[in-house]
C-alpha cells in the first residue's frame, strides 16, 4: 500500500490507447487491484513498474491459471529490463504455488509488448479480431484493433 503513489503515476504514464482499449480514468491504483495481486518492481530504490496477476476465473476448476491483468513500467526504467524481471518474478510466483499456466490478453497494436511476450516464451492462442474500434490510426483515425490471448505453460 505504500507504493500506491507511484503505481498510480506509473499506470497513468503508461496508459495509452495503444495500451488499453479502456478510456483512462483518474483513480488510486489499489481501486482496481487488491494489493496481494501487485508485485513491484524496484530500481534503484525507486518503484520502477508493476505486474498484477488475478485468478482468470473464480472457478475451482480453473484454479490452476493465472492472469496477466496489468503491467506497466515507468518511463524512465524502460528497457533496463524491468518488465522481463516481472515476468519471471510472475512464473516464479506462479511456479511456487503450483499454478500451471499464465494468461493475458494484448492488443494487436501493441507491438512492443507482444514481442516481449513472445520473446519470454508466450504464444499466441486465440484473436478476437476486429475486437475493438480506436483512434490509433493515421491522424488519429478509427482502426479495427485485436485483442490477442496468448499464454504460457509454467
């Protein structure tokens, strides 16, 4: 709780609509997370960016999964391998716990992410194509977005 500070002003740094089909929403980070599902990354004595892992599903018979809900790394710890340390930080969560499978879901724009994904081992399941309409195109023009399912086996 007391890097709710920071983690909110990382999550507004970092949203964007190539990030979250979601308008931002000004609000305490912990409003939409329960603390037990946050792990925080720290550089230099400084929060530096943030995973939340939730149970995909609330039923039993899916309690072996465990969801990507959000990550976001603040602006001036990007590409220092922040994110990649909370992915493994993530399976080895995950691993403890006998979880035998990570899920998340990308948008098809959000090249970055889904290379980083891709490069610690995630694959692609499932598109949702056409999923979403947002202004991500030439002059902010309205383009059909993806939403992407990939997954991990732990």
């Amino acid at each position: 709780m007391t890097d709710e500070d920071a983690l909110t002003r990382i999550e507004r740094e970092t949203w964007s609509l190539h990030v979250s089909p979601n308008a931002y929403t000004p609000r305490p980070f912990f409003k939409n997370a329960r603390p037990e599902e946050v792990l925080v990354a720290v550089l230099d004595d400084e929060v530096a960016g943030f995973l939340c892992l939730r149970p995909a599903t609330p039923l039993a018979s899916n309690a072996h999964v465990l969801m990507i809900a959000g990550l976001g790394v603040a602006p001036s710890a990007r590409r220092k391998g922040v994110a990649s340390g909370l992915l493994e930080a993530a399976e080895t969560y995950a691993s403890e716990r006998k979880i035998e499978r990570l899920t998340l879901r990308v948008l098809s724009v959000n090249a970055a992410a889904r290379a980083l994904y891709e490069h610690r081992g995630y694959q692609t399941e499932g598109e949702l194509r056409g999923e979403f309409r947002l202004p991500v195109g030439p002059g902010g023009a309205l383009v059909l977005v993806d939403d992407v399912l990939m997954a991990k086996t732990i």
